[in-house]
C-alpha cells in the first residue's frame, strides 16, 4: 500500500461508485441528512457485507432460539394436556394406599356417566418379550379411547383392535421396525401373537389394545392409570374430587398443572435471546465507529455548514439501512435452521417429533423477527451517532 494512500486513507475524498451514489442520492427529494446516511455504505463497500452479516447471524440466532422455544412448550403442551385429568391405583404406584373398590370396567362406565367427559382410557404397564429377541420390552395394554387422550402420532394411526399395535420411536429406531411390520409378542400363556405395526408414537415404547391376550402379564391384572378427556370449562379439581368420593383406591391429577419447565424454558432462552441480539449489536457498533471515525473531518465540516445534531444523528443511524435488510434474510435461515436442528435433537435421543413441533410460527412473529434486523442495526449505531452530534466542531477539525 502507498504510503500516502495509507497517510489519506478516511480523508481524501475518492471519485468511484460511492461518489456516484452518493451525487444520485444528492440529487433526490430525501432530506440532505438521509441521502447523505444512504450514501456511506456505498463508499465503504468492503464493511457494509460485514454489518449485514452480523444482523443475519444476529436475526438468524433469535429466530432459532425463539422457533426451539415454541418447539419445546409444543412438546411440553402435547405431553401434559391441561384439559386432561390422570388417576392412579393406589396399590400400584408409590402412592401406596387401598387398591379401587371397582373392577376396572366399571371405574370406566363411572367415569363415562359424568356429563362433562369427553374421553376415558386405560393403561396397564406390562414387560414382554419379541420373538427372537431377549431383549425385555415394556408395553402398555390399552382400553377405552387411548388415541384420543394421548398425543398425536408421528405417523399411521392408534392400534384400535387385536393384532395390532403402535410402537415408539425409540423401538424403531433400536430394533429397526417400520410401519407395516408384523412382529411376534409373547403373550401371558408365553404364546407368540403376530401384531402389526400400524403407528410410530412418541413417548411410549409399545401400546396394544388387546387386553385380553396381554394383561394377565401385570401383577395387579388390572389397569394401573386412568385418563380422563374433560370439556371445555369444567374444574379439574372438583372432578378429581368428585370421582375419589366413588373409589377412594383413585389418586387424581390434573395433567400440565405444573408450568414450572415452562417458565425455567422460557426465562432461560429470552436470556439466550437478548444476549445474542446484543452480540450481533456489537458487530454492527464496531463497523459504524469505524465508518465515524474515519469521517471525522467530513462530520466537523457537515457541522461547521450548520448541520445539527439531530441530522447528524440522522445520518449515521440511516447509513445502517441496508444492514437492516439482513433481517430479511435472517429469518429463513433461522427458520431454515429449526427445521434442521429439531428433527437432529430427536435422533440424538432416539425419538422423532410429530410435524405440529416444526409448525410454531405465524405470520406476526415472522413480521417482528425481520424487523428486529432493523432493531439490531439501530442498537449498534445509536452510541456512534450520538458521539458524533456531540463531537466539537473545532477539536474535530483540529485532531484531523
């Protein structure tokens, strides 16, 4: 590089396509202060790639972070239902206490009877084997409108007859099964069933509705939870109530009444959130103090002409204009990103998602993240600006 390049360089004016642009933008009806804003990427054209770069990553990072967060309260919401009520035995879980005083068809038709339920299911935890594997497999027998209550599949359907079951991810992935298999169960006389895979399920290893060829294998021989559907307005607590005033052997909870992982889920990536929006924030600082401190000696003249503070302001905090159109871009990426890292975080685990856990976004959110690129940008070149208006005129020109 020239040594009087190097001398000049940020002072001495260079004719070229910043010098156009900024001629054309002179010559528009925009204020002298914005054009004057519009023009200044154009005459460093090398930093303006670099601004734009850390509000996409910035703008990127928040639409991923937001999309886990929505990802994982889905999940959260599908797994614990709030409009749902569990019961227990109590001489099947740790609960402890008298075992039901109704045979498990009539908890069922109890349940039914009362007006406001919409769904009744039971379950009945058993541990079986597959033909030609040694391998324990645990299973719930089901009866009653199990699909219904539970979360939805990731694909088929809900095993709704003998001969048929529905198997979880984590059980196709390890034994290699996949949807329209028929695997060999050992029931309780240790006889081998053909069963048909007709569903992948997320969260439960094996569900069959064959309850008579399967529940002699749990030691209770009766269903050891109870799931109830309940309609819209109705009080959980008083039907829980209700219902152990019948069967004292029932202990009743009330699905997703607990937001506690909520909240820790979402205190913990708005944090993530406002950090990286304040990192990418900083890339686009450290590139407007460059850009504002080499046009020191164009700001004192601008000044010295009248120029107020405020146009000043004006000008610096446009010449991040076409940074913000990094959140244009951003959000696809991020976007981009969810659908990748979701389906990735489910293999790590050995589970796949249902769809409804990639589909968290609308319209209004998608609007707000491309316009935080803006946000991001104006950050990044408030305190230079404001440097700048406050800069005298005299010290200026004199340091230049």
């Amino acid at each position: 590089m020239p040594a009087a390049a190097a001398i000049s360089a940020g002072s001495a004016q260079r004719a070229g396509r910043g010098l156009l642009v900024q001629r054309r933008l002179g010559g528009s009806r925009l204020p002298r202060a914005i054009s004057l804003g519009l023009g200044w990427p154009f005459a460093r054209p090398a930093r303006t790639p670099l601004m734009m770069s850390a509000v996409v990553v910035g703008v990127a990072t928040v639409t991923l972070a937001i999309g886990m967060t929505g990802s994982t309260l889905t999940f959260e919401g599908l797994s614990q239902r709030s409009d749902q009520v569990s019961f227990t035995t109590g001489d099947g879980s740790s609960l402890g206490g008298p075992a039901p005083i109704h045979t498990v068809a009539q908890i069922m038709d109890m349940m039914r009877a009362q007006p406001e339920v919409t769904h009744v299911a039971a379950d009945a935890p058993i541990a079986t084997h597959i033909a030609g594997s040694t391998a324990k497999i645990w299973a719930g027998v089901t009866r009653g409108d199990y699909g219904a209550i539970q979360a939805p599949l990731v694909q088929g359907r809900w095993a709704t007859a003998p001969g048929e079951v529905t198997v979880d991810s984590e059980y196709l992935h390890q034994f290699g099964f996949t949807i329209g298999q028929t695997i060999r169960m050992l029931d309780a006389s240790g006889k081998e069933l053909p069963e048909t895979i007709v569903g992948e399920a997320p969260g439960w290893h094996i569900a069959t509705p064959d309850w008579q060829s399967f529940i002699g294998l749990n030691d209770q021989g009766r269903a050891m939870t109870f799931y109830v559907g309940l309609s819209r307005g109705t009080d959980p607590a008083a039907f829980i109530a209700a219902v152990q005033r019948q069967d004292p052997g029932l202990h009743g909870a009330v699905e997703g009444g607990s937001q506690t992982t909520e909240k820790i889920i979402i205190s913990i990536v708005s944090t993530l959130t406002i950090m990286l929006s304040i990192v990418a924030s900083l890339g686009v600082l450290n590139t407007v103090v460059l850009n504002t401190r080499e046009r020191r000696r164009d700001l004192g003249m601008l000044k010295a002409i009248r120029m107020t503070p405020r146009q000043v302001i004006a000008m610096v905090m446009t010449s991040t204009a076409l940074g913000a159109v990094g959140g244009l871009i951003g959000v696809p990426l991020g976007m981009l990103a969810h659908r990748i890292v979701i389906p990735l975080t489910g293999h790590a685990i050995h589970d796949d998602f249902p769809d409804s856990m990639l589909h968290v976004w609308n319209s209004g959110a998608l609007v707000l993240l491309a316009l935080s690129g803006s946000a991001i940008a104006a950050m990044g070149a408030f305190l230079p600006s404001l440097r700048a208006a406050r800069a005298p005129v005299a010290e200026v020109l004199r340091t230049e």
